[in-house]
C-alpha cells in the first residue's frame, strides 16, 4: 500500500524538496500529497507549487493562544487530503499532546543534532559552546515530548576549527538533506530499526 505523505514547513523547504524529489524515485512507499505551512508565505510553499505538489497554509496567528483550534484545523485539511504520513521538515510550531497522539505512529519530524543532545533551538551554537567534536541531525518519530520520541536514524559531522553556528548548520543541513529521504523511505515501508550515517 503506497503511503500517502504531507510535509509541513515554516520555512524555505529545503528538506521538503529533498523529500519530494525521493517519493518520485520507482517503487517508493509514498507519495506526496500536501505540504502545508502555518506560514501562508513561506517560501517552501512556492517550490512546492514548482514541484507539482498541492500546497495549503494555515495561518497559526489568527487563532492566538488557541492551538487546540488551529491544530484541528490542520488535521482537517491534512485528512481532506489523504494523509496518512506526516514529515514535519522545519515546521516552527509546537505541537500540542492532542495532535500528536492523533497522528502517533504517523508522524516523523528531523532536529538539526544528534538526539539526545540539543532539543529545542540553537543546536548549532550550543554544540559549538560545549566543545564538541562532532554534531549532526536526527530523524525520530514525533511523540507528545518536544524532540524526543524513538530515533529513525542519524548523520554525523565533524566540528571544524572555525566553525561558526551557520558554517555548521550548512554542513549538518547536506547530511539532513541525505538522512530525511533515506529514513522516510524505511519508514513508509514499515521498518523501524535506525540507520546510522557516517
Ligand atoms: C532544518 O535545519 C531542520 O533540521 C530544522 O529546520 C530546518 C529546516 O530547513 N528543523 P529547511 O526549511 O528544510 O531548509
């Protein structure tokens, strides 16, 4: 049974391109039905659109503080679509318990460090800070903790003499961009034991 797969962003959709592009690859698991964004001018929106693939947003500020609201609407129009997979790919909001346990098991999300280390925000500057030697990106499935949840795979870096916060979230963004569709893939398939990159 093809999987049928939405991609959620905030941003320029780097990951989701990526993705996409590998759903097009022959006998792949899923295919891309939606990306949606809470950010009706998010530029992964219009590549997306480029890309032959339906595009839909829903606006996160109009609902305030009411994110139980705003998620219902997302799931409406994710279930309006087909989804049954969702690939969060640089989506800037938190998700509440509620949306997560109704598409638990579903629901794959990517985090710019190697999991456990880092959850949250400024990965890259934080990685720096502690003197690590190397940093990466996890794949994991999405549960109701933020970042958390069983881990689908990982990709590692070195850290470079030099390195600033941006010049290390470019060279973790290559492995991401290797990871996501890899991990995607297994996944939609039905396998669950984690890959690890070199
Ligand atoms: C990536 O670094 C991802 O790990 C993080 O947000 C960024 C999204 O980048 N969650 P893009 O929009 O896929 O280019």
């Amino acid at each position: 049974m093809t999987r049928s797969c939405a991609i959620l962003l905030s941003g320029g959709g780097s990951n989701m391109v990526q993705l996409v592009k590998s759903m097009a690859e022959a006998g792949h698991p899923a295919r891309p039905v939606l990306v949606m964004s809470n950010d009706p001018g998010a530029g992964g929106l219009a590549r997306a659109q480029a890309m032959g693939v339906a595009t839909d947003a829903v606006d996160h500020r109009p609902f305030g503080k009411d994110r139980a609201a705003f998620e219902a609407e997302l799931t409406a129009r994710l279930e309006a679509a087909g989804a049954d997979l969702i690939c969060l790919a640089g989506f800037m909001r938190v998700l509440t318990e509620g949306f997560v346990r109704h598409w638990e098991g579903r629901m794959l999300n990517i985090h710019p460090s190697l999991l456990p280390k880092y959850r949250g925000l400024h990965t890259h500057a934080r990685a720096l800070d502690a003197g690590d030697a190397e940093a990466g990106c996890t794949v994991h499935e999405v549960t109701p903790a933020l970042d958390d949840g069983p881990i689908l795979g990982q990709a590692r870096v070195p850290i470079l003499s030099g390195d600033t916060p941006e010049s290390l979230a470019a060279r973790v963004l290559v492995r991401e961009h290797e990871l996501y569709p890899a991990c995607l893939r297994r996944f939609a398939a039905g396998e669950r034991h984690p890959i690890y990159l070199n």
